[in-house]
C-alpha cells in the first residue's frame, strides 16, 4: 500500500495492509449500502453500528475504497491491480500511475470533478464509520483519497476542503503510533505531523528502512514529542569513537599554546592536516590561522557520534585521515565545483565561483594539504580562550568553502542508489544532525554550502529543496511524488528560511505555506519568532546553551551571555536568558501563551527561562510587543477584564456550600431558568487561587478557534493599576477559555465567567 508515493522505484519496506474482502459491484455509488444490506431504502443502518456483522464491515471497507476507484475511473478501473497477492493478499498502489498519468484524458473525461466530490463524500463517511474500520483500512482510504485530492488540485485549480477532507486527509494519531511502534523518535514524529501535515508523508517515512551503525543501540524510550535526547551526553561519560571498532591507533594532538596564540590575538584557527610523506609515515596536523588567500571546511557533527573529546584537543589518527579524505575531495574535486540556481544571476555566480573554485586548485601547486575546522581540534577547554572561540563560531561557519555534515546514521546511507528526496527527507527526519541544538546555527551560517557525507560521497543538502521546488514548476516531479516533495522542501525551509536569498524560488513559494511557515515572506519582525521556534525545537545536553544559540543566529553579542556567570548550571542558564532579554527592546507577545517555567521577579514573569517547548510545538506569531522595566506591552489582542467575584469556580459546585452559592451565582446573572445562555468556561493549566477582592484580565490568543463557543489559547492576568488606559498586569499563566451556549456541557472544573465573546475589547497591557 502507498507504493505511489516511490514510484517508479519500490518501497524498501512496503505498507501491506491485508484486504480479504469483495470487490466492488460497479453499481451506483450512492446505492451500494443498500445493495451490501446494511442500509434502508430511505439512509438509516439496518443494524447498530456496533452490532454490523463481519462481512457488511467488508462490504463498507469495499465501499470506500475499490468503489471510490471506481467511481473516478468507471469501466476503464481493473481492480485486480489495486490487489497484491503473496502468502496473504495486499492493497497496493504501485499501478494507480497509469490511471493519472495522462493529463489530457483526466482533463477530457473531467475525472477532476468526480475525484473531488467523492473524496468529499467519503470523508464524510469516515467520520459516521469511523468506530467499525479497522485503523490500517482507514489509512488506505485516506491515502487513495489524498492522491487524488491533490492530483485534482493541480490539474483542476484550487479547491475548497469540507470539515470533514481537512480532517482526514491529515495525519493521524494512529500513524503516529506505527512509527513510534517501529523505533521513531516521538520529536521526529510530532514534526512529521506538524510540518509535513498530510497522511502521506508518514506512510512514506514508514517505508523507509532506518540505517544505523553496528554500534548505535539507542533507543527513544526517554524522548518527548517535543525534544529527542537520544544524543545528550552526561558528563565524564563521554567516548571517543574510532572509524570502525577494532581500530586502536593513536591519537594526535592539537598544538594548545598555538590555539591559544591565534585566539587571543583575535584570529580564528583551523587545522592543517598533511598527508604521509612515506608508507610509514602518519598524517600530520598543525594549528594555523584563518586568512583569506586558503579556503577551508567546516565540519557539523554530531557529538554523540564519537567525533568530540571531552578531556582534550585531540582526535584518533583514523579519525584524521577520514575527514582528511573527505574534506580534500569536498574542496578540491571537479564534481563539487559550485553552482548556483537560484535568482536571475544564477549563471553569472557559477561562473564565479568556479573560477575561484580552480584558480584556489592552481595556487596550490604540489601542496596537499587540507585546512578544516572541527571545535574538537579548534575550540580549547580553558574557559576564557574556549569563550573566544566560541563567539567565532558563526563566523567560521559563515566564511568556510564548504561545511561538512557528518552524521552516523547518514553514512550509512549510499547517496547514488537513493532519490535526491528521500535524501533530502532522511536528513529532515531520521539524521541526529537535524535534531541538536548546535548544528542549527552552523547550518543557517552554511546557507548553500552545506554537504551531507554519505557512504559514498558528499551531497549538498540544501541546494536539493529549491532543485525540488525547480522541477514541481516544470512539471519534472511526478504528480503522485509532488506533495511529499512539497513538504519535504517545506520542512528545510522552516528550518533554514532566512538564509536563502531573497530572489530564491523559495520565497515565491511561501504564501501557500501552513503553519507553522511564516506568511508573506521573512520580514525583520518575525526573525526573532522564527528563531525561537527552531532553537526550541533542537535538544541539548545543557540548558544554558540556548541563549548562546539564541544570540549567536540573530547576531546579537554572544560574549556578554558567554560572560555570565553562576553557582549552578541552572543559575547560569536562568541568568543567560535574563541577559539575553537584556539585549533585546521587543519580543513576540505570544509568548505568553508558551507552556514552561517563568521568571518570578516583578516585570520578568512574561519571560520564559528556558528556550523549549514541554507542550505541543508552537510557533510564535510576528505580532511584537515591547519590553519595558515593568513587564512586556501588549496593545493588539482581544481580552476581557472582569473582577475576580464574577468568576464561579466549578470544582466546588458539588458540595453544599457550593450548590447553595451555585445558586446565588445563577440568580445575580438572571441565569435560573435561561435555556440559552453566553457564557464563557475558563480552565487554568496550572492551579489556580483568584483573590477575593482581585480584579483579572484573560488575554485571548487570537486564532482561527477564537470564536464563540471555540476552545482558545489564553492568558491570565492580575490587575495591578490602571495609568491612562494602560493596564499594568502580573502574568499568572496559561489556560483555555471555551464559549458556552447552555449548562449541558458544564465541565467539572474551571471558572465559569457571566459574559461571551460579544464583549471583548482589545486594551493596553503591559504584562509583567
């Protein structure tokens, strides 16, 4: 099942989903339940939905599959091709190409029309039968619809999708589970949902065969849908890793003085590695200078791989010789010779670069040296120089030739054999690299020089989402592939957007982009959102790198977070966030409907201390706010401000004292005997206390669920003063607020609040 997704090659672990009913009469669409025997001749079921014998639930899972097909297709469908028989029999989808292939017959026979409005009854159908289709069969029903939903929409034009399509042509929980089954990290998961967004971008994930080293036994049994801590390291139990297993060579040290010399006199040092002389010879290595006239490369790693060193400067000799090997050819052969594609002077800057590319080679004459830049070799352990260093990080990143992925479960990964978007999606969701928080900026400083090092050779990563945007204009993609190319260029794109150029086809495609892709294109004031989200979706074994990372890709002063000092990682991670607020004058507001610690100091309490989702991914909005000694001001969302005696608290409801002031509660608002009402129902995600004589503000996260009787985002807020129509607040925390319309859905905890959506207003706050 969902062999389109790969075609013309196969799955390397196809979906099989074990069908063992009939085929499907051919009869009119509408009227086979009553021909199966389970419905009337006027709609209703003949029987409970519960109680629907074995064989009628086959004849519904015939339905809304072979009878779609044959829906769309008519005389022309042979069922047998959607059948795969082996020891058992199979769905399969690797014949549904020549069924859509032809552009010119699905436009003549108008199978657009038919596609969109049986897909749209089927999703309708999904939802009554939901509870009686096996989980698998649902899957297969939703893939074949979502095929030809989006071959409809590119053929077709744009088209308006139900209630029901949005919802089951997304992905659901139950894919989730099959690839949390199969060893999926809950984070690469979440994302697969979030950012990829349709069905078909798990089921193709979960065809995919995982390919780790011998070596690599861990598992995701700790991780979190919002954080994969496979790859944090503890302290002192760190191991440095030779090429292969039974190698014990030696290792070579980095010269330490020389690192210390280049850094304090403000320079940038890389290392020289030079090959043997002779056969008994090792490979030689030497600290230089960074200058201009050598071109280097960067090498992104991921530390639990093997690649770092706790304890000191040094790496194994096969070490060595293996990013000596790599990095020469990166730098030096014709097949990485630059080329650019995007923007109207695409021609004119492969020229360049390549000239600059050979003349680099010609300079060089005889020497075959290769200048690298690894932190393991480059960035000292003493504390003042290593702050050095590390501020030159993005620096080094942003000058290198080329940078250099190395990730364990990609170099097992030959690049030859496997589709540039498989490549490309493999990267996004099952390398180590794409997850750590370090890697992040030196990717975004790479832009377009970033080369994954697969088995066999290395492969620029980030030119292959704009190529794959490239051939969807021209038509080179094939149609069944073309929304899983979509977002797996999408992906990269969030995670990456702002160092592509501006003439880039990438930004000609960003207004069809959903959440969490920004609308309209990268603007100043939605950087700052953009890179919270992508620092707190990465993991680190150290809270207090965030702020590091923060500054570092928005450029702002890393050496005062570096300066800042504590008695206590988490002191010194809570004291780097305080000084990185401190560098900046505004901040998104929809922070304050982020989950997690806060500061508890008076105009502080808006802030987060920690740079990390522990609930679900969230981006923040564009909207800013400015951050003022007394709190951050917020001036463009709708709230209500109400004195805390309005509020009923429902948990109490129960009990006599209660019922009786559930009863005065009623009569004040005139709500005894109303059959309607406009109230709304107010659930803190913390416990929450409202003072007697309190007065509160509960800001509403404007979404597309803030509407009447919606479940919304919200904050609350204490009232401290009111200075000429500004309200100055004490953050409290987080919560949902719902309408209600009558007392049949009272919940059973909350506060329940005497006014609705009507009365609304957008006031000043200053939230501190």
């Amino acid at each position: 099942m969902a062999e389109h997704l790969f075609y013309p090659e196969e799955p390397q672990k196809p979906l099989r989903i074990e069908y063992n009913g009939p085929l499907y009469d051919k009869g009119d669409w509408d009227q086979y339940p009553v021909r199966g025997g389970w419905r009337t001749e006027t709609g209703p079921e003949k029987f409970s939905l519960r109680a629907i014998p074995q064989d009628l639930r086959d004849c519904i899972e015939c339905w809304l599959y072979f009878g779609v097909l044959c829906y769309v297709f008519g005389e022309k469908l042979e069922q047998n091709d959607f059948l795969l028989r082996d020891d058992k029999q199979y769905l399969t989808t690797r014949e549904l190409n020549k069924y859509v292939e032809n552009a010119k017959d699905w436009k003549k026979n108008k199978l657009g029309e038919r596609a969109i409005l049986i897909v749209q009854t089927v999703c309708e159908q999904l939802s009554r039968y939901k509870s009686i289709l096996r989980d698998e069969m649902k899957l297969a029903i939703r893939l074949i619809c979502h095929a030809l939903w989006n071959i409809s929409v590119k053929r077709d034009g744009p088209q308006t999708k139900t209630g029901h399509v949005q919802i089951w042509l997304l992905s659901t929980q139950y894919e989730a589970d099959q690839l949390l089954k199969h060893g999926w990290c809950p984070w690469e998961v979440t994302k697969a949902r979030m950012t990829g967004g349709g069905v078909d971008t798990p089921a193709y994930l979960l065809q995919l065969v995982r390919k780790k080293p011998a070596w690599d036994k861990k598992t995701h049994d700790l991780c979190k849908k919002t954080e994969c801590v496979v790859n944090n390291i503890k302290d002192g139990e760190y191991a440095t890793r030779h090429v292969t297993e039974d190698c014990a060579c030696a290792h070579l040290q980095a010269d330490i003085q020389q690192l210390h010399t280049i850094l304090l006199e403000g320079g940038v040092p890389l290392l020289c590695i030079s090959p043997p002389e002779s056969k008994d010879d090792g490979f030689k290595i030497e600290i230089v200078r960074k200058r201009s006239s050598r071109q280097y490369v960067a090498i992104s790693h991921v530390w639990s791989d093997g690649l770092g060193n706790e304890n000191g400067n040094t790496l194994p000799h096969c070490q060595i010789q293996l990013l000596y090997e790599r990095a020469r050819r990166l730098a030096t052969d014709k097949e990485y010779v630059p080329r650019h594609t995007g923007g109207p002077f695409g021609q004119l800057h492969t020229g360049a670069s390549r000239l600059a590319h050979f003349a680099s080679s010609q300079t060089r004459g005889k020497d075959e040296s290769v200048l690298i830049w690894i932190d393991t070799l480059c960035i000292p352990h003493q504390r003042d120089v290593r702050s050095l260093a590390i501020q030159r990080i993005r620096e080094v990143y942003l000058d290198a030739y080329r940078t250099m992925i190395l990730d364990s479960e990609m170099r097992q990964v030959e690049s030859q054999s496997t589709p540039p978007l498989q490549l490309l999606l493999r990267v996004l969701y099952c390398s180590g690299w794409i997850r750590r928080l370090w890697t992040l900026q030196e990717g975004l400083a790479a832009k377009s020089k970033l080369y994954v090092l697969f088995s066999d050779k290395a492969i620029n990563i980030s030119t292959i989402a704009d190529e794959i945007l490239s051939k969807i204009d021209k038509g080179k993609i094939l149609i069944l592939q073309e929304n899983v190319a979509f977002f797996a260029m999408a992906v990269w794109f969030s995670f990456f957007k702002h160092t592509i150029d501006y003439a880039s086809k990438f930004e000609r495609a960003v207004d069809v982009f959903t959440s969490p892709f920004i609308k309209g294109g990268l603007t100043k004031e939605n950087l700052l959102s953009w890179n919270w989200y992508n620092v707190a979706m990465r993991a680190t074994s150290k809270a207090g790198d965030r702020p590091i990372i923060l500054a570092g890709v928005l450029n702002l002063d890393v050496k005062e977070i570096l300066d800042v000092k504590g008695d206590s990682d988490e002191q010194k991670s809570d004291e780097r966030m305080r000084k990185f607020y401190s560098l900046l004058d505004e901040f998104p507001h929809d922070i304050i409907f982020q989950e997690g610690p806060r500061f508890e100091e008076d105009g502080m309490r808006w802030a987060m201390k920690v740079c990390q989702f522990l609930d679900e991914p969230r981006y923040l909005g564009s909207a800013i706010g400015k951050i003022t000694p007394k709190g951050l001001q917020i001036s463009t969302l709708w709230s209500w401000l109400f004195p805390s005696h309005v509020a009923f608290d429902l948990s109490v409801i129960d009990f006599d004292e209660g019922q009786r002031a559930w009863e005065r509660w009623l009569a004040e608002y005139q709500l005894e005997d109303a059959t309607t009402t406009n109230l709304c129902v107010f659930k803190p995600k913390v416990k929450v206390e409202l003072k007697p004589e309190g007065s509160y503000g509960i800001i509403l996260m404007e979404t597309k669920g803030s509407r009447p009787g919606g479940l919304s985002l919200c904050a609350l807020v204490e009232l401290q003063t009111d200075t000429d129509g500004v309200n100055y607040a004490r953050y409290i925390g987080v919560g949902t607020v719902k309408g209600m319309s009558d007392f049949a859905d009272l919940p059973e905890d909350g506060y329940l609040l005497p006014f609705g959506w009507d009365s609304l207003q957008k006031r000043e706050w200053v939230v501190g």
